[in-house]
C-alpha cells in the first residue's frame, strides 16, 4: 500500500482531502503530457492508469480500516446516534476519525443539518459529491436540501412583496393563503427530514 502514497507523493498520514487533491492535479499533469511524441506520452498514459489504481486501493483500503472488530461500521454507529437526534455523541464520534471520507462529509452535512445550519450542511454534502461524484444518495440528499433553501428564499421575496397594511384578499385576512403555504412548506421540510433520517446510513 505504501507505494500508492509514494506515486501520489503523499504519507499515510495525509487526509482524504489532500489525497483526491493530489490525484487531480497529477490526473491533470498527464492527461496533458500524454499527447507529447515518443515514449514520453507513452509514459504519461502509463502513469494515468497507475494513478487510478493507486487512488481506488487506497480509498478501499481506508475504508475497510473504518470498520469495527464485531463488523459494524463506525458510519452505522454515528448514523444511529442521529436517528436517536443524539447530536453532541455523534458529533462527537465523527470527530474521532483520522479519515474523512465522503461519507464522514455526508454524515457530518447530517449533523449541521439537524442543527438548522443548512448553509454548512450544503458544504459537506458538495465535498462529499466531490469526493464520489456517482453517488446517489449524495446527489438525492444536496437537491432536496438546494429546494428547501429555494422555497425559503421565495417565501422571504413573497412577504417583501405582501402589503404591510394587510390590505389583501379575504382569504388572505382569513388565513386561507397562510394555511395553503403552511402545507407547502411542512411538506418541502419533510421531504428533507425523511431523505436525512431514511438515508444516513451506510451503503
């Protein structure tokens, strides 16, 4: 294993982050340098598939090291403290990781969101994507909280544009408008709340 550090130029030590970083830039490097003449776009081609190796044997070999002795993922523990709405002890576990894979940023975009901080919450789930692009889950879980944030922003410009005199319609004056975007919004947030709570746990 320790060779696939050594072809990224990295130790063990260094965090997910770093590694996808590393292999991007070196990705990039030869991707150009493999339309060079000769056995220098040769080799670049070579280093292209060595890269790719290198980086999937590393991401699995980390992920198996988050495993427990009796089997359980330490992901399926922090996910359970959530179900339990026990944030601190799951906050608390995700802290402990010496790795930050993109599902420790999903989880940890969990945590935020629980807390009601969907802006960071919106940050970790974009690392996560960014990390595993092809990932479902991670895509389904950053478009629902993306239309949460949308209905918010319309509902904010809607009462900008309501008249502060209350001069409206009788169904306005009755509740009858309120009501209607009180079922809208309750069911927007229980769309976030069910894809977070159903979906936190491991693949």
């Amino acid at each position: 294993m320790n060779e696939y550090y050594e072809l990224l130029g990295l130790t063990e030590s260094a965090t997910d982050e770093e590694i996808l970083a590393r292999y991007n830039e070196l990705r990039e490097k030869y991707n150009e340098d493999r339309w060079l003449d000769g056995e220098a776009g040769n080799e670049a081609a070579r280093m292209l598939t060595k890269l790719d190796v290198a980086y999937r044997e590393i991401m699995d070999s980390r992920k198996e090291q988050n495993k427990n002795t009796d089997g359980q993922s330490t992901f399926e523990e922090v996910a359970d403290l959530l179900k339990q709405d026990k944030l601190s002890e799951a906050q608390s576990a995700l802290d402990s990781f010496n790795e930050r894979t993109a599902e420790w940023h999903y989880l940890q975009a969990v945590v935020f969101y629980k807390k009601n901080w969907t802006n960071d919450s919106k940050k970790q789930l974009e690392i996560a994507m960014q990390m595993e692009p092809e990932n479902q889950k991670y895509r389904a879980a950053y478009g629902k909280l993306n239309a949460k944030n949308d209905f918010q922003r319309q509902e904010a410009y809607n009462q900008q544009q309501q008249n502060p005199y209350n001069s409206g319609m009788p169904d306005d004056q009755m509740g009858g408008n309120a009501c209607s975007n009180c079922i809208s919004c309750c069911y927007t947030y229980l769309c976030v709340d069910c894809l977070f709570s159903l979906c936190c746990g491991c693949r």
